[in-house]
C-alpha cells in the first residue's frame, strides 16, 4: 500500500507563490482576469467571515474564563495581555528603524495593473458582511461577559457551537483555498512587474522578524529569571522540547501536554502550572502579534503609507484581544486579524492577502515563541501568587 504523500499548509503557499510567478510570466489577459474574479469572491468571503470569526473566537473564550479562579485569573490574564503588547511594539520599534532603509517605497506597488490596462474580473458576487469589526468585537465582549456572570448555560453552549462552526468553515473551506488565493494574487502581481520588488522584500521581512522572536524569548526570560532568580537561560533551555513541538504542531492548544510537563521541571508548581499554561495558550500571543506588526508594518512602507507609533499602539492594542482563541489551525491569528487590518491600518484586498502569505510562511515561529513563553509568564505569576490560590488540577505527571 502506498504512503499518500501529505504537504502542509506552509508547502502548499510556497508552491502557489512559484506557480503564479511562473504562469504570471507567460499568461495572457484573459487568465490575470480570471485570477482577479477568484481573488474578488474570495476576498468577499473573507470580509463576510471577519466578524463571525471575531464573534465565534472571542465570546466563547471570554464566556469559559470569565469568572474562574478570581485574582489568579486577572494576574495572568494581564500579564499575557501586557507581554503581548511589549511584543508588538517592539516588533513595531524594531521595523521602523531597519525596514526604510531595506524596503523601497512604491506608492503604486500593489496597483494591479498591465500594460496600462486594470486587471478586471469578469464578475464579482457581493457578500456584505453582517456587522462591522468594531460592532463584532463589542458584541463579542457583552456576551462574553454577559455569559460570563449571569451562568446562562444554554447561551454559553450556543457561543462554544458557533466557534466550532466558524473554526470548520476556517479548516474546511478558507484554509484549502488559501494556496488558490495567493496563487492568485501572485500572478497578477507579476503580470503587472511587481513581483520581484515584493518577493525581495519578504526575505528581508523574515529574517528580521526571526531575530525578534529570539529577542523577545531572551527579554521575556530575562525577566522571569530576575523576578523568580534563576538563570534565565537555564530556563529557556529547559523550555526547548515545548519550543520544538510548536514548530512541529503550528498548534499552541496541542503543545499544551509538552509545555506544562517542561513549565514544572522549569520549577513552576503543578497548580499554577496547570492554570497558567492552558490559559496562556489561548491568550498569549506575543510571537503572532509581533509577526502581524512587523509584516503589516513592512507592507506600509513598501507601499509609502503614513504611519505612526499611535497608529499601530492602537492596532496592537485592539490585536491582543482579537485574536485570543484563535483556533489551533495554521493561520488562525491572521484570520482574526484581518479585519483590524483593514479597519485600523485601512489594508485593502490585495495587502491581506500578501499578509496572510507572509504570516504563513513564518507561522511555525510565532507558534513557538508563543508557547515558549507561556512558561515564562508561569514562572513570574508563580513567583506572585501561592500556589493554594490555584483552582485544584489533575495531578500532572
């Protein structure tokens, strides 16, 4: 019996991107015109799906922790959200000081155009979405929260259901046609002459954000050590198998078992480990959230956008809550990030679809920086709180 051969998420985005500069090359009109109709009904899907997914995601995640453990909940909850936010800015620090001098600004970069003559689909489908992405993420917490204290078991159920409907229509519809899209988009960019400039770019882009992540893990343990006074470079090692597994996984809910077991043997008590590290999975997001910055911050100046540290505290800000939950797919956080894109750095379809391919191309790393520093964050909530003011947990082996 033969072995079907499987190729991943991040293979198949690397095979659509050298098939649609390969086609790009040779193809006439009339195929760009058929790539930009693809790219047009899926760009409506995704504008559809934005705030569902904000709703599905956030809601249900804000109804299942809301009220448990009390000041233990608040403290993690708020260091998660507060190393989220010092990851993003200094993503954002970091890229406005290299990337002008490594980028070349192109107003009219992504203009798909040929030969002087728009690239126009042979049809569009209208699929408006149902609320705007503030309104979602407003409804998100007042249900959320709402669940949250009022107990309404049947209300709580019904958000836990909508997440599994929205994470399928992600898994099962978005995701595989994901390599399609960017095939898509890839082609008309290289009919138009922007591919090189852009495909440049993205190996600069990586290397750089790859350097940050390290950063971030070394800044983030070098806090846990001088609060709990270990080495902090002890601990990082020991967190290592976690770090691995993530690339493995891309999943942070499935390196949850790896994580906890390494957080222990790191000295963290079983209780606060058996909190923190689930949670933090969830909710910590520091390698997504610098890698969104940092691409959407490259994306910018590659195309001579104004932008400013206010601008992009607010998108980090609003990013940290929005993407929480995001399911354990490839992909996930950039799909719930879509619509701050758009709303907060004013993207268009094309910006987030080069978003969504360079987020991918890196999502192994954002996943294990994710995880890895969930056992940082256990190490100095372990340090803060006793372990008797944990809920009860299994015990953990």
């Amino acid at each position: 019996m033969k072995k079907t051969l499987k190729i991943g998420l991040l293979g198949r985005i690397v095979i659509a991107i050298a098939a649609g500069v390969g086609v790009g090359w040779v193809s006439p009109l009339w195929v760009a015109r058929l790539c930009e109709t693809f790219s047009t009904v899926f760009s409506q899907v995704l504008g559809f799906l934005i705030p569902l997914i904000i709703v599905g995601f956030v809601a249900p995640a804000i109804a299942e922790i809301g009220r448990q453990a009390g000041r233990l909940l608040v403290v993690t909850a708020a260091l998660a959200y507060g190393a989220t936010l010092l990851a993003g800015m200094v993503s954002y620090y970091t890229g406005d000081f290299l990337f002008p001098d490594l980028i070349t600004a192109d107003p009219e970069l992504l203009n798909i155009e040929a030969g002087g003559l728009s690239i126009e689909p042979y049809f569009t489908v209208a699929i408006p979405p149902l609320m705007g992405v503030m309104t979602a993420l407003a409804l998100a917490f007042m249900v959320g929260i709402g669940v949250a204290f009022s107990e309404a078991a049947a209300l709580k159920r019904g958000l836990v259901e909508l997440r599994q409907i929205v994470s399928l229509t992600i898994s099962g519809v978005v995701i595989p046609l994901l390599p399609a899209y960017i095939f898509c988009i890839f082609t008309n960019m290289t009919v138009s002459g922007q591919v090189v400039t852009i495909l440049s770019a993205f190996i600069k882009i990586i290397a750089i954000i790859f350097a940050v992540h390290i950063f971030i893990l070394l800044l983030q343990y070098s806090i846990a050590g001088l609060i709990a006074r270990r080495n902090p470079l002890k601990m990082l090692r020991t967190m290592m198998p976690a770090y691995f597994t993530a690339l493995g996984t891309q999943s942070s809910a499935a390196t949850i078992p790896v994580t906890l077991r390494q957080a222990i043997k790191m000295g963290v008590s079983d209780s606060i480990a058996g909190f923190v590290v689930p949670l933090c999975a969830t909710i910590h997001m520091s390698g997504s959230t610098l890698k969104i910055v940092a691409c959407a911050l490259a994306l910018m100046i590659m195309q001579g956008l104004p932008y400013d540290a206010g601008l992009f505290f607010h998108f980090i800000a609003m990013l940290g809550i929005t993407i929480i939950a995001a399911p354990g797919i490839p992909g996930g956080a950039i799909m719930a990030s879509l619509g701050l894109l758009t709303s907060i750095l004013g993207f268009s379809d094309a910006q987030n679809a080069l978003m969504i391919a360079l987020y991918i191309a890196m999502d192994s790393f954002g996943t294990a920086c994710n995880v890895t520093g969930d056992g940082a964050l256990a190490t100095i909530v372990d340090r803060w709180m006793k372990p008797e003011n944990a809920p009860p947990v299994a015990k953990i082996i």
